[in-house]
C-alpha cells in the first residue's frame, strides 16, 4: 500500500514537471470561450483585417438600400459639414442626412449606370482653373481652399457628387424652363442687387518715361485737368479732347464712356471699377494710377441698375438652377418613402 502511495506521489510530480513553461516566453492560458450566434439587434460589424478578435473599428449604422453607412461615415461628414460652412442645426442629424441623401444618389446612379470617371473630374478641374485664368496647379489649389474653406480633396469629393446629381437631374427629373413673365418679375423684385450701369467720362494720362521728372509733370497735370474742369461735364470733355497727353480710346468722344456695368470695368481693371463705384453723378474723381500704372480722371455723368436686357441670361440661369435645385429635392424625398433605410442601434 504505501508503495501505491509512493507512486502515486511521483507520478503526479512528473506531471507538474512537465506542464511547468519559462514564464518570460509564454502568457498564461485563457479558458476557450464558447461560439455563441449573434443576438439579434446586435450592430454589424466592420472589421479591418488583422485586428483581434473582439476589437471595433467600424460600425454599420444605416443601410440604404446597397449603401452602408458606418461610424466613420458620420464622423466625417461631421467635419465636412462644419468644413463646408453649412447652416447646422444638429451636427449628427445632418450628417446622417447628408449621408442618406448622397446613399440614395448613389444607388440610383447605379441604377441608371451613370459613372464619373477621374479623367470627367479631371477636365471639370481643368475648365475652373480656365475660368479662373490660373495654370499652376499649386496656386488653384490654395485658392480653392481660401474661396470655399475646405480641403481639395473635399472640393473635389463634391464636385463627383454635383457631376452625379446633374446627370440625375437630366436623366430623372423633369424641369420646366423659366418663364418671360418669372425674369421680369425676379428682375423687378432685385434690380437693386442686380449691379450698377455706370456713363462717365474719363481722360488717361501715360508718363513718357519712368524718370522722376516726367512723373511729376504728369501727375501735376491730372492735377490741373480736376481744377480746370471744376466738374462741368462740358469742359472736361473738351479737355479730354484736346490735352496732348490723353492716351484714352475714348479721346475723339470727349472721354465719354456709355452705359457699362461696373462687373464689365471690374473685368478689366478693378482699380478703375472701384474708383468709380464711389462716384455721384457730376462727381470728379482725384487722380489716381490704374491697373496698368497710368494717371486716370473720372467724371461721372449717371448711374442706373444694369438693365433687364443684359443680365436676361443670367437671370435665367439662376431660375433654371433653382427650380432644378427644388425638383432634385422632391426627387431626393420621393426616393427617401421608396427605397429601405435600416437604421441599426
């Protein structure tokens, strides 16, 4: 019996031998959990490959139609909102909004194979760097970035989507041309936002050289053109006509520029556009140089809101672009009853 014991004792030492493990090199042993299915109700979950089991990187929080929208959808349309400066009421309710809105977008270009290929942003990039008469890539960007007050990469990001909802808009939704009687009624409820006609007259004066001398006698004589004139706008046109000096294209007109908005100056030369923006009619202007550096003498003979004939375009643009705008919204609502939005706790 005691040699039962005595084996009994040594076998059980060699076992405790053998299970014992250098704790520098190992961890010690977690019970197996069991599987257990997902309950339902339980979120969805992303998971980046190569995290630990258990460990959250993302979650899926509404699913809108084929589209998901997880946390970090939210997240960053969060920023974007407050990025793109828009008016907000609840950050996360507008951002799921926002999200809803653009899922739905999407699911319905799908539908309609409509694709925005990089090269289309692309030549869409290349047309706004025309309009804006800038080449360098570096100084568009810094631009776009001071204008609207986001990243490029979000400018970008946006004007996919305006591309996609365009085309929507084209293919979906049906918008009725502005009427004659809606411009004429827009113009009359705006005319005095709609910019400002300007007739004045004007005489140019170009220094010869760049020598300290014949600055000074040139900017002696616009001096003397502002006295002599005294505001009449009958000797200032006769001056304009005969000072030798005068390098205006208006000269054989006695200076006198017709009705032109101050947008169509402002296209030219802005200095010039602001100098006479401050202007009463019969009010001369003090001498002052220009975009191009020459010595200019304003006299300004009337002002008017820019007529209805030359922003008709314009005016129509805009009521074009509202009421496609009004119709993409009551498509954008329409879509929201039909298509399945699963909201996921």
């Amino acid at each position: 019996m005691k040699k039962i014991a005595f084996l009994l004792i040594c076998l059980l030492a060699a076992c405790h031998t053998g299970d014992k493990k250098d704790p520098a090199k190992t961890e010690p042993s977690q019970p197996a959990k069991p599987e257990t299915a997902k309950p339902p109700g339980q979120p969805a979950i992303a998971v980046k490959p190569g995290t630990r089991p258990g460990e959250v990187l993302n979650r899926i929080r509404f699913i809108v139609g084929e589209e998901a929208i997880t946390d970090m959808d939210i997240e960053a349309m969060r920023k974007n909102l407050l990025r793109m400066g828009k008016p907000v009421r609840n950050l996360q309710e507008d951002a799921v909004k926002e999200l809803i809105r653009r899922a739905l977008v999407e699911n319905e270009a799908k539908a309609e194979s409509i694709i925005v290929s990089e090269q289309r942003v692309e030549n869409e990039v290349t047309r706004a760097k025309e309009n804006a008469g800038v080449r360098d890539d570096a100084r568009f960007r810094q631009g776009i970035e001071a204008e609207t007050g986001m990243p490029y990469s979000l400018w970008l990001e946006n004007l996919r989507y305006d591309l996609i909802k365009q085309q929507l808009i084209q293919i979906k939704i049906s918008v009725p041309p502005p009427t004659q009687e809606e411009l004429r009624r827009f113009y009359g409820q705006n005319a005095a936002r709609s910019g400002q006609e300007v007739r004045y007259r004007e005489i140019v004066l170009q220094p010869q050289n760049q020598s300290i001398e014949e600055e000074a006698r040139i900017s002696n004589l616009a001096r003397q053109i502002v006295q002599r004139s005294g505001g009449n706008a009958t000797v200032f046109g006769e001056l304009a006509r005969t000072t030798p000096d005068n390098v205006s294209p208006l000269k054989m007109y006695s200076g006198m520029q017709d009705y032109i908005s101050l947008t169509e100056v402002a296209n030219f030369d802005r200095i010039s556009a602001g100098v006479l923006s401050t202007l009463g009619p019969g009010q001369t202007s003090i001498p002052f140089r220009d975009a191009r550096g020459r010595y200019v003498v304003f006299l300004m003979e009337g002002r008017r809101p820019v007529s209805f004939e030359k922003i008709e375009d314009r005016i129509r643009q805009k009521l074009f672009f509202d009421k496609a705008e009004q119709a993409f919204e009551e498509w954008i609502e329409k879509k929201r009853k039909e298509t399945a939005i699963t909201a996921i706790d």
